[in-house]
C-alpha cells in the first residue's frame, strides 16, 4: 500500500506545506488525509491522484487482491 506521505517522499522528499501550496489547500488538510484518506472529497482524490500520478486507489490505500477462482 502507498500512502500520501510515501507519495511526497517519492516526489522529492516534499513537505506537507508543499503539497499544500500544489493543490490549493492547507497543510493542516494534508496531515489529516495522511492520518485518514478517506475523509478526502473526491475532487482533492483526483487533484492528488493526477499530481503524482497513481490511481485514485493508490491514493485511498486501497489494496488490489487477486480474483479468486470461480
């Protein structure tokens, strides 16, 4: 699993006030994402979605398994 923090590290070791400042929010609203993704609304999913370029999935830290057989 990716996380928004592993991200930044990946991204130059980027701050939480950088990122911020990239996607027209707040520091503060980073460290919240960071703790718990899933209080981002889907229009911030995208924008960091798009500025790192993983899917939205890597961005939630959602987990792809394998599909069982049938």
């Amino acid at each position: 699993m990716v996380g928004i923090a592993e991200l930044r590290a990946r991204k130059g070791k980027m701050s939480q006030r950088e990122l911020a400042e990239k996607l027209g929010t707040t520091q503060t609203s980073i460290s919240n994402w960071e703790k718990d993704p899933l209080s981002m609304n889907a229009s911030n999913i995208v924008k960091m979605a798009i500025f790192f370029g993983v899917s939205s999935d890597d961005i939630l830290g959602i987990e792809k398994k394998e599909k069982a057989p049938v």
